[in-house]
C-alpha cells in the first residue's frame, strides 16, 4: 500500500509541473478582428484581461507579443482572436484561420504594455453606465484599469474606471456615464483621447 501511494505521489510530482507547463504554451488556430487600436490586443476564452502573450505565426515565424483584452467563446477548433493590426504583424490571410504558437509571458511585463495605450475617436454618453460615478465601457481595455479621457475640444481632463464593454463601431471608442460627461463638458457625444494610467501614478 505504501508502495502504491509512494508512485502515485512521485507521478503527480511528475504531472502537475508539465500541467502548468502545457497552460503557458499552446499551439493552435488563430483568427483576426477588425480594430484601429494602437495595442496589439487579443481575445482568449479563460486568460485574465491584461495577461501578455507570445504569438508566433508557424506558417512564417513571425513572433509579436499581444495582451488580452477580451473574451472568445471557449472551442478546441478556436485558440484566439487577434485584432487586425496584430494580425497584419504576423502575416495572417483576411479571412480564414492561421496555426500559431501561444506563450504566456511573465506577469511582470503586464502592466508596462497597459499604460502604453492611447486612443482618440468619438464618445457616447451610456445610461447603462449610471450617472454617479465616473465609469466607462470599451471594446478591449482590461475591466477595472483605470483611463484619463480628454475632451478634445477643451482640454478638459477626468480618470474613470473600465466596467464593462461595448461594440467597437469603428467611430465611436469608448461611452461613459452621465456624471463623467457631465465632468468633462459633454451633453451627449464629442470627441476624445483616452489614455491607461498605472493606478500608482494616477492625478
């Protein structure tokens, strides 16, 4: 009986380091969606929003580093969704699926790449949103970063919070709720740059 027991704990000694091994590295199809953001963004079924990931194009070993940002429904046939950008860096066709290796990288890269990320386009004004705190939905940033949204009409500037998600349009690139428009000198729609800022350094 000890014998038993003595092989199976060396098996799972064996085991559980190649289980996590496997979950850090995949090899599978990946597919592109339309975006004009400037991150190499990604979607993946179940990796925390933020997490950085190694993307090589097997058919031309091409590497780029993507971080995810959004959600795919969970499918062997399907590994990722990578935004066209992203896409085009790897030399991914239009349409169809390309075999790709995926790495997850060190958590200490994360959050480096998020405070990279700036983007200009229109705003909506969303009652989705509430009208008490200064929150807003976009299309890939991580849920809970935090952004700096510019009126770029005025200069006027407020941090929000990233809560939930919206259809990216190609126009419009991020709503936010009535007190945070309200904040910024907007009735209901305006243009402006939004930004990600490390919650340590935030104004």
């Amino acid at each position: 009986m000890k014998r038993v027991f003595l092989i199976g704990l060396i098996g799972l000694t064996v085991l559980i380091p190649c289980i996590a091994q496997q979950a850090q590295t995949a090899i599978g199809n990946a597919s592109r969606y339309e975006s004009k953001d400037t991150v190499f963004y990604a979607s993946h079924a179940t990796l925390p929003f933020g997490t950085q990931v190694k993307v090589t194009n097997l058919g031309n070993n091409r590497t780029i580093t993507v971080q995810i940002g959004g959600r795919i429904p969970a499918d062997p046939r399907w590994l990722v969704d990578i935004c066209s950008p992203a896409a085009d860096a790897l030399g991914m066709n239009e349409a169809g699926f390309t075999t790709v290796r995926f790495e997850v990288m060190p958590k200490e890269v994360k959050r480096k790449a998020v405070r990279k990320f700036m983007q200009t386009g229109s705003a909506l004004v969303s009652d989705q949103l509430g009208g008490a705190d200064f929150t807003v939905a976009h299309p890939s940033i991580p849920l809970t970063s935090l952004v700096r949204v510019t009126n770029k009409a005025t200069g006027k500037q407020a941090i929000a919070k990233v809560v939930s998600r919206m259809y990216a349009d190609g126009v419009r690139v991020i709503d936010l709720s009535r007190s945070l428009a309200l904040n910024l000198g907007l009735s209901r729609s305006g243009d402006v740059m939004i930004e990600t800022v490390d919650k340590d350094t935030r104004k």
